[in-house]
C-alpha cells in the first residue's frame, strides 16, 4: 500500500480548522452541560415525585437514546423552529450540551449522594439554610469525587462530535470525509483523522489526571 502523503499535506490546514471547531463543540458542550446537569441532577433528587418526574424522564430520554437520533431530530426538527436555515454547529452545540447534560445530571446527583447524610445535618445545625450547605459544605466535598467520571463525559463528548459531519458541520471528521471523498482513498484521511482524535483524548487523559491529583492534594 502506496501512503499518499500529498492528500495530507494538502488537507492539513483543513484538519487543523476542523481540531479547533471539535474542540470548541466540546468545551461549549460540556460547559452548558455541567449547568444542565447540576440543575436537572438536583431536579431528580427532589423528595417532590412530581418534581422530579420530567428530570427523571429528561435522563432516560438522553441517555436512552442514541445521539445520532437525538443530533438529526434537533438539527431537522428543533432548530429550524428558530432559525431558517438550520445552522450546523448551533445544532451540533445544542445536541451536545442536552446529551452531556443527562449523563452529567446522574455524576452530580451520584457525587452529592455519597457524601455522608451527618454532613448536611452538621451544617444546617449550625445555621446554615439547605441552599448553603450545599453550595459551601456538600459540593466541595462533591465534586472532588466528580473529577474522574466527568473527565470521563469530556472525552466520550470529544469522540462524539464526530457525528456532527452528519449534519455538514465542518469539524474534523467532516474534513476527514472530504478528502476521502474528494481523492476516493480511505487510509490517509481517516488514519490521520484518527491520530489527531487520539492525540486530543490522550492530552485530556493527562489533563484530567492532573486536576484529580492536584484535588486530591488539597
């Protein structure tokens, strides 16, 4: 097999634009995902059952559904309510940031619940309402406990925003898919595509270790 190393050189630039929009669909992803979460994962925890039905369901719905699905039904179905042409990555930011918000809906609610009961009581005995206990005693201890699983939805939300080729957003797989398209080859574009998205998980990896011994530490 013959590499062709020019569909590379030409498509690089390509590739690199197309590095900084997934890695911008990620973290605006995640940001408005951990928004989402804490409040949709607070939202289940109610004692309420009526409350906590439609972020129950909210949950299932995301988390039982595949994001494929989720990605064409906003893009084709929700978007266009509000703008005409649908824009792509308006599409692709909202599916990602709904998605993760559901897997970080269940870190959040996960990570308050194992904090031990006495903390709560400890704080609220000393004055505190239910609001700042939780704001200044529960999720400190919380989100220490959190750092892994999210670090987790980091790099799952990463590989994901694959799927937004699908839908023309111009991010790295739909750059990948040009040149193969463009040139009929398959191994250049995607071998390269691949090694930029192992690059980009593997630095988070090591990211995301670093946070968690430096939490740790303190």
């Amino acid at each position: 097999m013959n590499i062709r190393y020019d569909i590379i050189a030409e498509y690089l630039p390509f590739f690199l634009k197309g590095t900084l929009l997934t890695l911008g669909l990620t973290i605006a992803g995640i940001s408005i995902g951990v928004i989402l979460g804490l409040v949709i994962g607070l939202g289940k925890m109610a004692n309420t059952p009526a409350v906590r039905f439609p972020f129950v369901w909210y949950i299932n719905f995301f988390r039982g559904t595949p994001f494929l699905v989720q990605l064409l039904l906003i893009h084709f179905g929700v978007v266009p309510l509000f703008m005409t042409p649908a824009n792509p990555i308006v599409s692709a930011i909202i599916a990602l940031s709904l998605n993760a918000s559901a897997y970080i809906a269940e870190i959040f609610r996960a990570g308050i619940q194992s904090i031990d009961k006495g903390q709560m009581e400890a704080a609220r005995s000393l004055g505190m309402s239910h609001n700042q206990a939780m704001k200044l005693v529960i999720l400190p201890q919380a989100i220490k406990r959190m750092i892994p699983p999210l670090g987790n939805e980091f790099i799952v939300l990463l590989k994901e925003t694959s799927l937004a080729a699908i839908i023309a957003a111009p991010e790295l797989m739909y750059w990948g898919r040009a040149a193969q398209g463009a040139h009929i080859r398959v191994w250049e574009p995607y071998i390269t595509v691949a090694i930029i998205y192992l690059i980009l998980t593997l630095s988070l990896t090591q990211l995301m270790n670093y946070i968690e011994r430096r939490m740790r530490m303190e």
